[in-house]
C-alpha cells in the first residue's frame, strides 16, 4: 500500500534534526514501525546527520529535487502502511 499523507503535523518556526527525530521515534512507534522509505523535501533538518544516523537500518530516504513536485509530480513511495 502506497501513502502519499502528511506523517507529521509538526509546525515550528525552526526545527533541528535532532526534534525531528524524536517526533518520527513517536510516530513510528504509534504506526507498529517504519515506512520503507521516507519521501522528505531538502529542509536543513530533512538532511541532517541525526535524521541519516536515525534512518540508517531503519528505513531509506529519498529526498524530492528541489521545485520537482511543481515540475512533474513524484510517485508515492512504497511503504508498509
């Protein structure tokens, strides 16, 4: 099954890798794991070394080329949701 969703509903004037880690430890842990892959933008805290270090043997990650989605929409990605 593919989700193309909003995982997080997580607004904040600035975030740092390392929130945003725990707040994907919370929402992994409520939805039984994690997704096979994560679909992020290239926000600062969506490259950071705390989320790679975090999703390493977790889950991949695929980062949307910047202006992508206007251009051609991506598929979703496949996940275990």
């Amino acid at each position: 099954m593919n989700t193309r969703g909003v995982l997080l509903n997580l607004v904040e004037h600035s975030i740092t890798g390392k929130a945003l880690v725990e707040e994907f430890k919370k929402m992994f842990a409520a939805r039984g794991g994690p997704p096979k892959v994560l679909r992020l933008n290239n926000g600062s805290e969506m490259v950071s070394q705390a989320l790679q270090r975090f999703c390493d043997d977790k889950t991949g990650i695929v980062h949307i080329p910047p202006g992508w989605e206007v251009v051609k929409p991506l598929p979703p990605p496949p996940t275990r949701w």
